[in-house]
C-alpha cells in the first residue's frame, strides 16, 4: 500500500503489531493445519461444525460458537492471502491509533455482526442458503475497511497493482456497491452476505461506540469488582439484621443502617445524618 502525505508519495508498510500477529498466527496456523494435514472428509466435518451454517444455529443442539470460529478458517489459499493481507494493511493502523483492545472489539463486531447478518437474511430467504457453511475472517475484515474509510477517509492509497491513488473514503464507497452487486449475483453464495454485515456493523462501531470502546468504561475487571463488592455489602447488611434480632432476643436494642453500619443510641433519631462511626465500606 502506498500513502500520500503532503506533496510527496511514499511507500510504506504498516508494523506487525501485536493483535495483528496474534491474528495472523492463528489463522494461518489453522489454514495450514486444514491444508496441508486434514482429509478432505475432516475438511467438510470442520466446515460444518465450526463453519457457519445458519439451520445450526436455530436447531437443537444450537451451536452458537459458530458465531466466531467460522471467522478463523480457510480453505483456499487466495481467500486466506487476501484476507490477511488487508488485516495486516489495514488492522495495524487501527491497532496503532486505537490500542490493541479496541482494534479486536471491532474486528470482532465485524465477525459476530456479519455471522448475524448472515444468519437472518439466508434463514428468511432474502439471500443465500441456510444449509451452506461460510468460512473466513471477511465479516472482520470489511468491518474494519468500512471503520477505515470512516476514521481515516481522507488517507490516499495505492493498491498495488493499480497505479492511481484513491482516497479510502472512496475505496470503500466502491467496495460497498461492489459487495452489494456480487450478493444480490451471488446465487446462494452467502460468503458475500458477510462481507456486507461486517461492513454494516463497522459503520455502527465507530458511529455509536464510546471513544474508549465498549469495554472502555465497563471492563470485566471493574465489573468483578463491583459484583464482588455488592456481594460483600449484601452479607454485611444481613450480618448486621441478624445481629439485631441476636440482640433484641437478649432484650437489647443495636441499631444498623441500610449499609450495615452501626448506628449510636444517640445518632438514631436524626434524620438526615446517619452515622459515620462504626463500620465502612
């Protein structure tokens, strides 16, 4: 890929940076386990187990992991090619700018959302085949192209061969009309239905998640902890109602607030004040 930048036209390459090579690692390690040591029977078992076939996911047993590990296989060596190539080109930009968590949350919103786009269009019969397995990472990838387009629309790029420049607002305008082509040409190929869902929620990724990313302010570190503190809150206050009915049984009145603090016989008829002595939090 070649950028420009102001009066002169560079060739550059993006770095291999650390979500990128984790990615890249897995899938190709993957391709080259289906490639070069599965039979073809193992091929068809794999695609159909771990592939994404919608009647899968609404008949029992509902294999819902479909929704993720069709996105880490190939079977063809240009799909895996293209599909890293436009990873590495245009993931490493993301993952540069935004931080490795945010660059996987949308190229994971691109793999689920176009698993369920894939899904419902086949499943109603607007297009595709619902018995047909889709494979491969283009539900991410074109996620990650539309997101591209958006945050860096202005960039101009050469996609080697073509000697022109395009900004890649354009390029993805272009993308857009072709993927829509092909899925409407594509006669049962639900491969194309991907591309157009993980286009559709990588608009909807960097159009309405927070500037931190989903898990920016609600991470699951902070979110066990808060579940973890509520917890222990919860068994204070019933420690403490039991210790009430354990001392009014031995004809003492101890009071507790609704926090489980210990409130003095002379705090107890304030209303607004409650105690700060005894226990805290």
């Amino acid at each position: 890929m070649i950028r420009n930048t102001g009066r002169e036209m560079t060739l550059s390459f993006p770095p291999f940076t650390k979500a990128i090579m984790w990615l890249l690692g897995i899938n190709t390690a993957i391709f080259l386990a289906l490639s070069l040591f599965a039979s073809r029977a193992v091929q068809d078992w794999v695609a159909l187990n771990f592939g994404l076939v919608p009647v899968s996911l609404i008949h029992s047993p509902f294999e819902i992991w479909q929704v993720v590990t069709y996105g880490f296989i190939h079977f063809q060596l240009g799909h895996w090619f293209w599909n890293m190539l436009a990873l590495w080109m245009f993931g490493a930009t993301f993952e540069s700018s935004w931080g490795a968590r945010r660059f996987l949350e949308l190229f994971f919103v691109g793999i689920v959302g176009a698993a369920l786009t894939t899904v419902v269009l086949s499943l109603v019969h607007v297009l595709g085949d619902p018995t047909i397995s889709t494979v491969g990472a283009s539900g991410g990838i074109f996620a990650i192209l539309m997101a591209y387009g958006m945050v860096f629309g202005e960039n101009e790029i050469m996609l080697i061969p073509f000697p022109f420049l395009i900004k890649a607002k354009y390029f993805v305008m272009i993308l857009i009309l072709l993927t829509i082509i092909f899925a409407f040409r594509g006669a049962g190929n639900t491969a194309y239905l991907a591309h157009l869902g993980g286009l559709l929620f990588g608009y909807l990724y960097v159009k309405f998640s927070p500037r931190g990313g989903m898990l920016g302010k609600f991470s699951f570190s902070e979110w066990f902890y808060g579940l973890h503190n509520s917890y222990y809150r919860w068994k204070r206050r019933r420690a403490a109602r039991k210790f009430e009915v354990y001392m009014k049984e031995h004809d003492r009145d101890v009071k507790f607030d609704d926090l489980g603090n210990y409130v003095p016989p002379e705090e107890r008829d304030k209303k607004n004040g409650g105690s700060k002595s005894g226990w805290v939090n």
